[in-house]
C-alpha cells in the first residue's frame, strides 16, 4: 500500500499556483513564492512581528525589494498585497 506522496502533492499545487505568485505595483512586477522552504519559514519566525520590511525583503528577495522601495507604498498596500498572497496561496502572512 502507498502512503501519501510529498512529492506528488507538491507537483499539483505548483501546477495549480504556479511557482511565483506576482503583483503589479505602478507598471512594477514582483514575485512572491508560493511555497516557502523551512529555512525561509525558519528566518521569518525570527523576525519581529511589526518588521514589515523584513518580510518583503525575504519574500521579494534584495532586488526585489530594492525595487519596491523606491514606490510609494502605505502600510494599507502593504495588508492589501498579504491579504491576497495568503488567499491565493494558502501562506495566511500577516494574519494575526
């Protein structure tokens, strides 16, 4: 008998996500992770939870995030863009 197949699984939700969700910021594309590695898990845990910029720089990456400074962004975009990544992704980042 066959157990559950990690790998399988695996395979079907990055079919169905895709391996990068993205948003678009004035023209600007980025792209989050739609799974996190325990390593990535591991970093986030030590953040403190009012580090907002600490989580985009771990999900956007240094360039990405370098990028994303240079918009005009209001802590309401910011909940805005979480919100949707943890819907469409299932990751729930910034929920209480």
């Amino acid at each position: 008998m066959a157990g559950f197949d990690v790998n399988a699984a695996r395979a079907q939700r990055l079919e169905a996500l895709g391996r990068d969700w993205t948003f678009e910021l004035d023209g600007d594309s980025f792209q989050l992770p739609t799974e996190l590695t325990r390593a990535t898990a591991r970093t986030l845990r030590g953040l403190d939870d009012n580090d907002v910029d600490g989580l985009l720089e771990l999900l956007l990456g240094e360039k990405q995030f370098a990028r994303f400074e240079r918009h005009e962004v209001t802590m309401q975009d910011i909940a805005a863009i979480l919100e949707a990544y943890g819907k469409e992704t299932g990751l729930g980042l910034g929920e209480d």
